[in-house]
C-alpha cells in the first residue's frame, strides 16, 4: 500500500492507494496542483482509493477532508452520509480534471479560512452603495443612473466579486454565494453560467472587462 504525505502552503495530505499505477498518476496531478511529497505526518486532506483499502472513519481526524473514489456507487459507503461536508466522492473512472478540481477547491477553502475571505451576508435594505459609480439595488445593480436588473444569483455574484475587487475568489466560495442566495445546491456548470450572464448583462453594455477568470481556481473583478 502507498501511504505518501504531501504538502501544500502548509497543507499536508496523505495517498493512500495500493495500484502504483494511479498512485503515479495521482501524485503527478498532485505536482501539477502545486503539491509536493513531504515526510508531514499530520495530514489535513487525505486521498484513498476505496477499491483497494477499505476505509475507517477513526483514520481521519476530526477537521481532516477526504477524497475518495470507486467503481461503486457512493450510496454503497455510508460513511459518506455522515462527512458531507468534508468529503469529495469521485465515481471511477474519473477525469484527472475532476481530481484537480477538488483539491484546488480544498485548498482555496483553506487558504480562504486564513485570508478571512467570505461570501457575504445579504444587505438589510433594499438600496446599498457599493463605491461610485456602483450601486447595489434590490433588483440587481445601477452603474451611475442606469439600472441593470439581475436575478437574486447574479445579484449575489456580483456582490461576492465586488467586494473582494482585484483578488481572486476561488469557485468554492462564489458558489457558496449561490446557493446563500437560493435553496438549492448549484449543478457543476453553474457558477460558469451565471459568470456568463454578469459578462452579458455588465460587461458588454460598457465595452470593457471586469471579470478576469483564473482557470480551475476563481474569478476576479478587476480594479
């Protein structure tokens, strides 16, 4: 069995895997991440390939992460029930891509813990001035005297980006923003999507780019 650590700005994690072949290419990903082996013993995030070692809860500490993955079903681990909030499941075979993707997106959850960025909280009243020329309004935003309706998800996204002006903000916390704006979790494509529609409705009205994308980590609205 492959048990290596790796780290990351202060991020460990542990693959545990017993195919050399997918440990290969796992910790070749892992580079490509920005992640390098280490001898850490303590492990925040931890990879296991639930095919080849069967998986104890008691393994992770209580603040560790997991990404995992299988042949099977994801209703076939119920532990998985139980760690929804910390625990990415990939159905195998999976894309390197989706792999990516979910340690960027523990990693930028970290690294956003540590910069106290946050989506944030919804305005108490119905009109609230960003910085001029900008105005958030309850039925989306005006930029000097014009009025841009947007839905309550554009609304929220706008105002994620804004706040958080010339610094990248990963994916994971743009969806949070999302899904604090409607009671339902956003599908994979979605943040893409209603990227799309502020570039539609913002961006092209004033000829010019605000939103910069950062590929497989954020967004950023530019100064």
């Amino acid at each position: 069995m492959s048990f290596s650590h790796i780290a990351n700005s202060g991020i460990s994690a542990a693959l545990i895997c017993e195919d050399p072949v997918l440990s290969r290419l796992l910790e070749i990903e892992l580079e490509r991440c920005g992640v390098r082996i280490t001898e850490d013993a303590d492990a925040a995030l931890y990879l296991w390939d639930l095919d080849g070692v069967d998986f104890d809860p008691a393994t992770l500490p209580d603040s560790g992460h997991l990404i995992c993955w299988s042949v099977s079903a994801p209703d076939a681990f119920p532990f998985l029930a139980d760690m929804a909030e910390r625990a990415f499941f990939l159905h195998r075979p999976f894309p390197l891509e989706a792999l990516e993707a979910c340690i960027l997106s523990f990693v930028a959850s970290v690294a956003l813990k540590a910069e106290h960025i946050s989506p944030p909280t919804t305005p108490q009243t119905n009109s609230y001035t960003l910085n001029a020329p900008w105005t958030l309004t309850e039925n989306g935003v005006r930029y000097q005297d014009v009025d841009i309706p947007l839905t309550p998800r554009e609304r929220a996204l706008f105002r994620c980006l804004w706040e958080h002006r010339g610094a990248l903000v990963p994916k994971a916390v743009l969806r949070e923003a999302l899904e604090a704006a409607e009671n339902d979790t956003p599908t994979a494509n979605t943040l893409e999507v209603y990227i799309y529609h502020l570039r539609q409705k913002i961006e092209k009205p004033l000829g010019r780019r605000l939103i910069t994308t950062e590929r497989g980590k954020g967004y950023r609205w530019e100064k």
